[in-house]
C-alpha cells in the first residue's frame, strides 16, 4: 500500500529552527510536495522536490533523498505566523498526490 | 474571481438530500482534484478530471458524482447524503505536467445530520 508518514505535532520557540520529517511508501514516485495549512483555510503550496538534495527558498528549505524514501522542510527563523499545519504529498506513477494526515507546528514566545 | 472558487463555504444537510458542491478555476488549469480532509488523515481523492469531458475515481469515490462539462467547472454532486459524509471538501486545480502545484478552493465545510 502508499503510506505517507509525518509527526502529528511539532512544538518550537519563535526565532528558533525546525525541522518537518516525512517518510514515504509510494507506487512510483513523481516528486513530493510540501504543503502549509493554517487551521480553517486551504493548503498552500511551498517547495517540490524531485530530485535528491537541498531546496532552498527563503527561511524555508526541503531536502529529499529518494533511495530513502524521506524528505524534511527546515523553518529557520520561527515566527508566530509560521503556527500552522505543513502537509507531506508525494506523486504516484499516475502523478496523483498521496498526502500525510499534516504535521501541526506550535510556534511559542 | 481570481483563483479558484468554492460555494458553499459551509452547510448543514439532512442526511439522504442531494447536495452540489460548487469549484470554478479561472487560471484555464487541465486538471480538477476534490479532497475531503477529517481530522487526523490525510487529504484523501475523492474524483479527479485531467481535462474537460474526462473524470476519474479516487480513493474514496463511493458516494460522490463528479462532472466536467468545461474547464473552468467542477461540480460534486452527494446523491443521497449520509453522515459519515460530514466532512471539510476542497476543490483543486492544477496544470499537467510534472510539478503539478495544486491550488485550492477555500473549502466547504459539509454536516450531514
């Protein structure tokens, strides 16, 4: 079966950095998806990565080793704004998104 | 309308009524996607269409009709609603290819009772 699996809550302090960790089980892989989602709005996208490596865009980064099956996104810099839920998809061989259930970031003073 | 557009942002439905839950994209995308999200799990596919006149089932299709008359409308139709239906539904749409960046509706927040 495809599994995506990330942690269900993170807690981190403002001006700090954190790191979002998914691990992947997929038929076929077509790049994965980092996604942000504060609570009551939609998914918004932030990075994709499709090869392996670093991609750095801003005080967000995310990193992908495919042979893995796992990626992480790095928050530098933590602000209040960054509190949210930050959703892991990866595309199968149909380039159809298998999505984690989201991890919910706690971002305190 | 900018962007993509979902109607009704929220709606308490008698179960067994039929219910239409409206998308419309004006950034000419090929590709649809509707999503429900409950608590605890992933976005989960409902249906899909990767162009105009063309649908496809997702992981939970049981329940739901899509159509897609044209590219800029998405309509999911509940045909006889029941409870385990209450759920958050989001429309999406993307272009073809392979970094194929969803963008989504505002949702529609759906209790069947």
């Amino acid at each position: 079966g495809q599994n995506i699996d990330q942690p269900t809550e993170m807690t981190a302090t403002e001006g700090a950095i954190v790191q979002i960790n998914c691990t992947y089980q997929t038929s076929g892989f077509n790049g994965l998806f980092w996604y942000q989602q504060h609570a009551g709005e939609a998914p918004t996208f932030l990075s994709y990565n499709v090869l392996d490596g670093l991609e750095e865009k801003g005080r967000f980064s995310s990193f992908l080793s495919r042979s893995k099956g796992y990626s992480y996104l790095l928050l530098k810099e933590l602000q209040m704004k960054d509190s949210a839920s930050y959703l892991c998809a990866v595309g199968d061989s149909n380039y159809q998104l298998i999505w984690g259930a989201g991890t919910k970031l706690i971002i305190k003073p | 309308i900018a962007g993509i557009t979902q109607a009704p942002t929220s709606q308490i439905l008698a179960a067994g009524r039929r219910m239409t839950l409206r998308c419309t994209q004006d950034m000419r995308h090929n590709a649809m996607y509707w999503y429900r999200q409950d608590l605890g799990l992933g976005l989960r596919l409902i249906h899909y269409s990767n162009t105009a006149g063309t649908t496809g089932k997702g992981e939970v299709p049981d329940g739901y009709s899509v159509s897609r008359a044209n590219t800029d409308d998405f309509p999911l139709t509940l045909a006889s609603a029941v409870p385990s239906q209450t759920s958050v539904y989001f429309c999406a749409s993307s272009d073809n290819g392979e970094s194929t960046e969803a963008f989504f509706g505002q949702g529609t927040r759906l209790t069947v009772v």
